[in-house]
C-alpha cells in the first residue's frame, strides 16, 4: 500500500497574475497506475482468447505478463518487508494469486492481480490528491525576484538565494518574493494567502510584506528581513513535511495488529487447507478454499480506515488557514475536553486602539481638539501607544500641527513644539510629579477611572498643564465572544483565560467574552503550571496563544494552538497547530473536524469489519467464489478509502463550522436560563 508521505517541495514558476499555484496530479504520472493499467490492458486481451477456446499459448502468456506487471512492485515490497521480519499484507495476496494459478485458476489469479492492482492505484491517487491539497499551502513564492545590486541595477535572482539586508523591487502584478518591510513606494498587496485578509491591504514605507502574496497597481522596494528557510512559507514547509511524516496512535495500533492478525492468518489459512484434506477432501478444492480464505481475511481495509480521514481533514483545515502540524494533533483536537486563552493577541486584536478622549474642565478643548494635539505631538515616536494615537487622529480625519522639536523620555513619553506650545504626552503618574496638586486632581481622578475600566490612561500637558486623559486600550476581537461560547459548548467547560496583564484589564475583558475564570499578573512558567494544573486533574486543555510568553503553557497543554498572524515565532514552534488566518472562530471548527474525522474513522473500521466478517463465514460456511471474494475485499479497501476523502471537501469544513456554532448555541440557552442578564457572555 502506497505509503502517505509528502516529498520535498519543488520550485514552480511564477503563477500568472492574480492566481494562486494549483497542482493535481495526474493518474498517469503515478507508477501503480501505470502498472495498473498495463495489467488491465493485458487481461482484457487474454479474457476473450480464454473464453473462446483459443489454445494456451495465446492467452497464456497474457496472464503471465499480468501477473508480472500488477504483482512486481507489492511482491518486491513485501519481500524486503520479510527481510525485516515482517509479513506484509500486501505479499499475502501475491501469495494467493500464485496460489490460485498453481492449481490451475490462471484467470481467477489474474483477476486478483487486476483487482489489487488497480485498488492500490485508487489508493496512491487519494494519497496524492490529499498531498496536493496540502502541497496547495507550500507552492505560493515566486522561483526569482528583482535584486538591486550596490551600483542601482537590477539582477534576477532565485528567491531561495536572498539574504537578509538583500533589497529587491516588486513590480504591479509581480508576487513578493521574501518576508520584508518596505522601504519606498506605495501599493496595495492581497494577503489572502497568508493572512485571510479578504480586502488588499495598503502598504507604505515600513509596512511588513511576506514572500508569496500578490502585488497590486504600485511598485514597492523592499528590504529582505527573514532568509528564505525562515520565511512564513518555509515555516509551513517545515510543518507539513512534519505533518506527513507522522502517524495517529490509532494508526500505529492498528499497525501492530496488523503483523498478530497477518501471523494468525497465515495459521488459520494452513488450518483451513489441511483440515479438510485430514478428513478426505481433495487437493484442489481445499487449496482454492484456503486461497480465498487468505484474500478475504486480509485487514487491508482495516488498515486504510485511519491515514486518509486524517490527510484529508488536515489538508481540509489547512486550505481554511489553520495548518495541523501532524496526524498525531488531527486526532487529538478533538480529544480537548478543557480550553485555555490568552488574552492579548488571541482574544484581543493585539494593537491598542484610543478608546477614550476626555478633555479636562477648563482646557477649552474639544474631543477633536485634543486628540489632534497629542497626535502631533507623538507622531515622530514609534511607541505602540503613540501610533494608537496618531491612527485614531487619522481616522477622524484630523490636521496634525507640525513638530518643531520632538524629545522622548523611555517609561514617561514625549515632548514636542506644537504651533509654539509645549506639549507632553505620556504616563499620568511620571508626568503629574511636577504638577501642583491643585491642577493634577482632576487629571489624577479621570486617568483613574480609566485604568478601572481596564483602559491604558495617557495623560496629555500643554505647557505644563494637563488639558485631556487619552484612554487606549487593546480590542477585543470580534469573534472573540462567539467562540468562547462555541468551545464552551464543545467542552461542556468554561474556558481559562490566563494572562500577564493586570486584573482590572483581564476582568473587563473577560466580561465581554463570557469567561468566568480569570487568571491575570501570570508570568510564562504561571500559564504553563495552570495547564498542568488542569491536565494533573485529568482534564485534555487545548491552549491557544501567540506571544513568546504563552510558549510553555502551549508545549504543555494537550494541544497548543497559536495564532500565526500576530504569533512569535517561539509561539508558533512551540505550538501543534497554527491558525494561519488569525481567525479565532477557526479553533472550534478545526475541533470539530476533528471529531468529526474521528467518528469517520469508526465508520471505516466498522466498515470493513463488517466485509471481512461476512466473506470468512461465507468462505468457511458455504462456498464463496474466488472473483467474489477478491471483489469483496478489494471493494471495502475502495469504500473506506474514498469515505475518508469525503474531509477534503468544502462541505465537511462548513458542517464542522455549524457544528461548533450549534454547540454555542446550546451553551447560550442553557446560560439565559442558568444565569442572569449581567453575566450572559456578550455577543
């Protein structure tokens, strides 16, 4: 049987303007079908020149040649399998082909061949269908890029060979070709296939690019800041070639039995051809019934029922932005019977926004006013908080002053000339210590109700005077309250929220997602002793985070999910899965896949248990056919093969996403009758 492993990628060209690389792969293009088909083409040469009496020497060779072509290459495998002392399945129907053509079922044992052949085939092409899903994700850099050379000139050069400080240009339609920040220039690039931004996102000076995503109308010159094997695209390179070479637990269980149940076959096919032959059967009728029994008995649909729902579910997810690092984490999502969150960058937008513009009693300032003052004077900084301002000024639409002299002070804030006036922006605390006590305790009292909100307070003088408190503070998602709910319903628990920040903030926050346990003020190796906490008390925690910080808690927990857009690059190794889009409401649903794979690998199982269970006792009991038997057993591997490419479709992502928005829908009932309007999750 094909085995389910991802080579390593190979560079494509360039993809044409707007489009994403696509790859399929042919059935031709795949050895087992070509010697599928080659096998076929020869019986149904021999079949007629059989049936119609022609002499041996016509159709014999036929047969011969089919079985060389349909049986060389599992024969050969299984060969070197015994080598190593184990017995493959594979072999066993070789065996029995053989078995058959010895005693005369030349077209009984050709038919085998066909039929094996041709499954195996069926096989390799769901294998590689899956593998092309996957691969999907690796095929998005271009093979060159535009490097400007010391003297101004361009050379082409293959993307894999850039450095780091290297400066490239990317023209209007081109794909970027290395994670980089824009020197100069202006355009607008389509993220979707990174990020899952559904609109193209401008991009000046400054802004980040990643390798892979598409160029609008402007020319863009950008410094490489990441070497080509640590780019978001090698990152997802390194995962799924990860992904493809590990194996579920259910599968390797399965695996073990598969050499007890082989060994015990090659018993009970011995016992079926020598008991009769003890009490007086004939040779021929035994050793047919004994060949029958070996090819019916065989755990091949067994072994098929679990790899490709796996593959299939973990390429499915993986097209929807959320890249599972391994079948083993596939199986496991769905086993999380707890959650954990962290707060900023997972539950939060991770970039802090002014939420609040409060002018002081006699600053004759307006809201507008003030804001536009700040803004001006923090626009040189680079302070998260300052850029807060500045944005917020900006989407007011507000004129900023020039800045004649600019001053920052680490911990305070900053200090500049605006129109000839002296305005500080900064730390309430820092900047009241030189104000009198008289004309701070207005300042004092409304920084204070800010920060009881959970906001950052931001303190703004002019001349020496407080004139406004600014109140930033990070958003929250806006999904952020929906899958709170929907993981709550899958899990039947309320999730943790563990985080650094103060309780004040962490309560606020958690208010609004509807999350009754708050851990705050938690350093790394506290979120980390939190998810072993619960997992010491038997619960399975799915951990989702993003920052360096949340990195031991991920590595603890059951499963750790981290949020790849905003993550740290500690965050999203430490992590077993990586939610590429940024969409949180992508968590439940990949759980729900999950669940549902699971409950696909039980039909598969009983699937094919049910074949194998019926053509043995019709094989001991009565007297199944040779043909009959090998299409029973060759058509359950094909059923519960294709079963598990039902997950590749689009369909089983959206039943999975309506299954996770059910389960939060029952939570919500059961919280409006179960607690009161305050402490119903928002919405």
């Amino acid at each position: 049987m094909p085995a389910a492993v991802i080579p390593p990628p190979t560079r494509l060209a360039s993809p044409g303007r707007g489009e994403a690389p696509r790859r399929r792969t042919r059935v031709l293009a795949l050895a087992e079908a070509r010697w599928a088909a080659a096998a076929l083409a020869l019986f149904l040469l021999a079949l007629p020149l059989h049936l119609t009496g022609a002499p041996g020497w016509a159709w014999g060779p036929l047969y011969a040649l089919v079985y060389v072509a349909g049986g060389w290459e599992p024969a050969l495998s299984g060969l070197r399998e015994l080598r190593e002392k184990v017995l493959d399945v594979d072999l066993l129907m070789i065996v029995a082909a053989l078995g058959a053509a010895s005693i005369g079922q030349v077209m009984d044992g050709a038919l085998l061949i066909v039929i094996f052949a041709t499954s195996g085939a069926l096989e390799a092409l769901a294998t590689a269908r899956t593998q092309d899903a996957v691969r999907g994700l690796l095929d998005l850099a271009p093979a060159t890029a535009s490097r400007l050379t010391a003297d101004g000139s361009e050379e082409s050069v293959a993307t894999g060979d850039l450095m780091v400080g290297d400066v490239i240009r990317i023209r209007p339609g081109e794909r970027v070709g290395a994670d980089g920040r824009v020197l100069d220039g202006a355009s607008e690039v389509d993220q979707a296939t990174i990020t899952g931004e559904p609109l193209p996102t401008a991009k000046e000076p400054g802004d980040e690019v990643f390798a892979g995503t598409l160029n609008g109308t402007g020319t863009l010159r950008v410094a490489v800041e990441r070497d080509a094997s640590e780019s978001v695209i090698a990152r997802i390179v390194a995962m799924t070639e990860e992904a493809a070479r590990t194996k579920a637990p259910t599968q390797l269980f399965i695996e073990k039995v598969e050499q007890r149940y082989s060994l015990g076959m090659v018993v009970a096919t011995l016992a079926v051809f020598l008991v009769p032959l003890a009490f007086g059967d004939d040779v021929t009728g035994s050793l047919l019934r004994a060949m029958t029994f070996m090819i019916v008995a065989s755990p091949c649909a067994v072994v098929l029922a679990t790899m490709p729902p796996l593959l299939s579910a973990m390429a499915n997810a993986g097209r929807h932005g959320v890249l599972v690092k391994s079948a083993v984490v596939m199986e496991r999502l769905g086993q999380a019977d707890a959650v954990a969150l962290d707060k900023t960058g997972t539950l939060t937008e991770g970039t802090p926004r002014v939420t609040r513009v409060h002018p002081l009693a006699g600053s004759g300032l307006t809201g507008d006013a003030l804001l536009a003052l700040a803004a001006a004077a923090e626009h040189p900084s680079e302070h998260p908080l300052a850029r807060a301002v500045v944005k917020a000024a900006q989407e007011r639409g507000l004129r900023l002053s020039p800045v004649s002299e600019f001053d920052s002070a680490p911990g305070t804030g900053v200090t500049s000339t605006v129109d000839g006036r002296v305005i500080s922006v900064g730390s309430p605390v820092r900047l009241l210590r030189d104000v009198a006590a008289s004309a701070s305790a207005d300042a004092t009292a409304s920084a204070a109700v800010l920060e009881e909100a959970g906001s950052t307070a931001v303190l703004v003088l002019r001349d020496g005077e407080p004139v406004g408190v600014l109140g930033v503070a990070d958003r929250m998602r806006h999904d952020a309250a929906a899958t709170v709910a929907a993981m709550a319903g899958l899990t039947d628990v309320p999730p943790m929220l563990l985080t650094g920040d103060h309780a004040r903030a962490a309560a606020r926050l958690a208010a609004e997602a509807g999350i009754t346990d708050v851990r705050a003020g938690l350093l790394p190796q506290d979120k980390a002793a939190a998810v072993r906490e619960q997992e010491q008390a038997g619960r399975r925690v799915l951990m989702v985070g993003d920052g360096v910080n949340d990195a031991p808690a991920l590595a603890a927990a059951h499963i750790g999910v981290a949020m790849g857009r905003a993550g740290s690059d500690l965050a999203v190794e430490a992590a077993d899965a990586v939610v590429i889009r940024d969409e949180l409401a992508a968590v439940p649903t990949v759980v729900a896949l999950s669940r549902a794979t699971r409950r696909l690998v039980v039909q598969n199982l009983v699937v094919a248990g049910v074949f194998i269970s019926v053509l043995v006792v019709w094989d001991l009991v009565g007297h199944l056919p040779l043909p009959l038997g090998v299409l029973g057993h060759e058509g359950s591997t094909v059923i519960v093969g294709l079963n598990g490419l039902r997950l590749l479709r689009e369909t089983a992502w959206r039943r999975a996403a309506e299954q996770g928005r059910g389960a939060k829908s029952v939570r919500l009932r059961g919280d409006r009758f179960g607690q009161s309007a305050e402490q119903q999750p928002a919405q």
